[in-house]
C-alpha cells in the first residue's frame, strides 16, 4: 500500500539573549519541530519485537507530531572553552506517536499497533559542564564535560485511560565525555 503524506509545517524559532557581562547569559527560546513517523511505523509490514516478546505493526494513518518548544536558561563562561549552564524547558506534543497493545489480535498472538496519542506536556530542569584541566600540566589537553536532566512527563489520549508517564522518556538523562585535544593536528 502506497502512503502519501504531505504537509506544509511553518517552524518559527526565536532566541532571545541578555548578555548580563563578558561572562554571563540569560537566554530565552522557543520553537516550533516536528517528529514525522518512521518507515515501520507508517507501514503495513508486520515484524517481531524481541524485547516485546510480540508482532508490531505500522499503521498508514499515523500523523505527524507536532512539538513547541519554550526553553530559559542561565549561562556562564568563566573562560573560553568552558561552560556552567542551568535551564529550565517545557515542550507540548500535538498527536505524539506512542505503541499500544492490540487486545483484539486474540489471546493466541499479541500484536502492538502505533497510534496518535492526543496530547503529551513534558518539563524538567538540565545542569551542563565543561571545563579544561589544564590547571595540572598532565592533563593540559583534557576536558571533561556532561549534562544532567530530570524530564517530568504525561501523554493523555487513545490508549492513555489516565495521564501517565510517555513511552520511551525516561525522568533521568546523564552524559559525560572526557575529551583529549591534539591542537596543533586540529584533532580532538
């Protein structure tokens, strides 16, 4: 089967800085993104799912989610190449795609379809690092660098009898890296 989707999406963004000195931001953002369906996901074809113990398949009529995004945050510099910031977002979902158990499949097989969920709200709070270790003449072409979020979530609609967590979103998002600089090759 053929699926044929076209859609005209305007997709603002706006970000808004006050410079409080050389070394300090506040900056405030907004945008409007989208998150299209996938091949499988918008496909008649049927697979399995090891993790799911069970068939999924697509559905033609998914529609595309729409997300607004509103972010404020606070940024310092204390010298090139490093970076303390704290901010704090919200983003809204329009139609997010979510999976859901198909209960009528029957009790011999279970099979999972994608539909459009009415609605998901998330916010949360993020931390972000990343500073030199050149203080120590060992390490002077390292840096270290990483970001903690909590993301605080609920998906209402098909499939959601109560407000509850969004699929796949956990609370607890941790990255770090550590990285090495070879500047006089321009490799890092």
């Amino acid at each position: 089967r053929f699926v044929y989707n076209r859609k005209r999406d305007y997709l603002p963004g706006v970000n808004l800085t006050y410079k409080i000195n050389n070394s300090t931001n506040v900056r405030l953002s907004g945008s409007q993104t989208v998150i299209r369906p996938e091949f499988r996901e918008l496909s008649t074809f049927q697979f399995y799912d090891f993790d799911l113990g069970a068939t999924v398949a697509g559905n033609t009529a998914l529609e595309r989610t729409k997300v607004s995004n509103f972010d404020l945050r606070y940024e310092l510099y204390p010298r090139a190449g490093e970076l303390f910031t704290f901010g704090i977002f919200y983003k809204y979902f329009k139609k997010p795609i979510e999976v859901y158990f198909n209960a009528t499949s029957g009790a011999a097989s279970s099979t999972y379809n994608y539909l459009n969920a009415d609605e998901a709200n998330s916010f949360g709070a993020e931390l972000e690092f990343r500073k030199k270790l050149d203080v120590v003449s060992a390490l002077k072409n390292f840096t270290v660098q990483g970001n903690i979020s909590y993301i605080y979530n609920r998906v209402k609609g098909v499939g959601a009898v109560e407000s509850r967590p969004m699929q796949g979103q956990s609370p607890y998002l941790l990255n770090a890296s550590v990285q090495y600089d070879l500047q006089r090759y321009g490799l890092s």
